[in-house]
C-alpha cells in the first residue's frame, strides 16, 4: 500500500531501516501520487540504490533492476528473440509437413519473447519498482531508447506491436554523476540530489543499521567521517562505508575509535591508495578519538 502523505513516507522508510530526510520524502511522495519517474543523483555510496530496494518493500510488489553499464543495449535491457525455441519450432513444423501453413508471425510472437527488466516492468501487474541503476554509465543511445518508457511506460516491439502497463511502474533512476545526463530524460522525472548526510543523522543511520553499536562510537565513526569528506579524496567515502566501518570494528571488538582500531580499518572505509597515502600523511590519530 503506497504511503499517503509525506510524513507517511517518512515512517515508513524509518520502519524498513532507511532514515530519509524531509526533502528525499517529499521526492518520493510526488513520484509516487504523480507516477512520475524519479531521478535520484550523487555520490556512490550515498543510498540512492537502496531508496528503490525500501520503496518496493514498502509498496509490497517485486523489485525489478536493470544495472547499466558501458554497450549495454535493447538485447539486453529490454527483450530478445528466444532463437533456439524459435528453430525448434519451425523443425517440429516441417517434421509435421506443415510447412506451407507456417507464416512468419507463427514464430515472431509473444510466446517466443524474453523479457529483459524493462519488458518485465511494463508486464508485471500492479506496480513494480523498476530500478535503473547507474544510468550514467549507458550509451546516450540508450538515454534516447528510455524516453518512451518514462513518458508513456510501454515497449515497443517492431514485430508485435506496442505492449503498454496497465499501471505505471514506481521507476527510480540513479545517477553518479560520472556524466551528465540530457535534459529530455531528466524532464520526464522529479529531481532529487542525494548529499552526504550531516553528523546527527549519520549516528541515527549507523545505529540503526547496525543494531546494539554504542552511541558514542557511532558518533566518532560519523565526526571521523566528515573530517575525511574534507579532504581532497579521489572517491571520498559515503554512507554505506561509515555502515562497513562500524561493522568491521564490532567483528574487531573495537569500542571506540582510537589510532590503532583506524590504521586496522582504513581499507573498509577508502578504496584507492592515494586516499590511503593522504590520509596517512595526515596522521590517523587526527580523526580517531585519541
């Protein structure tokens, strides 16, 4: 059942392990009542892949995910021809000599159709969240081939025809920003940048996905956090390391973080040895507790 308000929407993510913010509330609720696609940017890390995994635990329907990558295409995103049933087919066919009653249509129909994630949330019944992961690492190409899923959430399959939803998929796009995406995609969906989250509401994060964590530790964790977000990192860290980071000290028995529980751990958190090397250099000891 979709969440009626935006207070609504806040509970309900609080409910699934998801603190959002007012702002990220109001971005869902409008997607939602305006069955607008939405568009979430920022850094990795930062949550926006799991806003889709919440939303479809909440809504109560499947969670269909197409990551995007560099080449990907219709093949892949969409559907292809299943052309090993297809030849099966037309051989069962001609051992029944019934060739000449065969047309192409007999083979080139829904039955011998795969449907590949944006076919499947056009099919699906009721409302599927649809994730398209990463939509900044497609091909432009590809961008043009989604306009006519976001404007009018059907596929069209030159050989069969146009297949429509019977209700609009909950569509969430994620975007790291690595290029921009054109105007004529993001017109179609709300807008919604996801930042770095402030020092208090890392610490309800951390503690609420990583249930019996001490409070204190928990806020070193997050203060340690946003020290290292001002630095001049390659791949600053986000949200889901701070979760790693107050993982791996509780596997650790650490209970605060202290020089030596961070020079043990600095490899949960960066992920690049420049970010390493400067961090070193600055001295560990300046972002545990003592």
């Amino acid at each position: 059942m979709l969440p009626s308000s935006v207070a609504e929407v806040v509970t309900a993510f609080a409910d699934a392990g998801y603190i959002a913010d007012r702002s990220l509330a109001v971005s869902v609720h409008l997607a939602l009542q305006l069955e607008r696609p939405l568009f979430l940017e920022g850094e990795a890390g930062v949550g926006k892949t799991e806003v889709a995994k919440v939303l479809a635990s909440i809504v109560g329907t499947p969670l269909i995910r197409l990551q995007c990558y560099e080449g990907l295409d219709v093949n892949h995103a969409v559907y292809e021809w299943d052309y090993a049933r297809q030849m099966l087919a037309i051989r069962l066919v001609e051992a029944k000599g019934a060739g000449a009653d065969t047309s192409v249509a007999d083979i080139m129909s829904r039955e011998f159709l795969v449907a590949r994630p944006l076919l499947q949330a056009v099919e699906t019944p009721g409302r599927p969240v649809l994730l398209i992961d990463e939509v900044d690492r497609a091909d432009e190409e590809f961008e043009a081939y989604l306009l006519e899923i976001l404007s009018d959430f059907q596929v069209t399959v030159p050989e069969i025809g146009t297949i429509r939803a019977e209700q609009p998929p909950v569509v969430i796009l994620t975007s790291n920003r690595t290029r921009e995406i054109h105007d004529a995609l993001k017109r179609r969906c709300i807008y919604h940048w996801v930042d770095y989250p402030d020092m208090d509401r890392e610490v309800e994060i951390v503690m609420t996905r990583v249930p019996g964590i001490d409070q204190r530790l928990a806020r070193q964790l997050a203060a340690a956090m946003q020290d290292l977000r001002a630095l001049d990192l390659f791949k600053p860290p986000g949200v889901a390391e701070t979760i790693d980071w107050a993982r791996a000290l509780r596997v650790l028995g650490a209970h605060e973080l202290d020089k030596a529980s961070m020079d043990d751990t600095l490899g949960v958190v960066l992920k690049y040895r420049e970010d390493v090397d400067l961090v070193t250099r600055e001295g560990t000891e300046k972002f545990a507790a003592g």
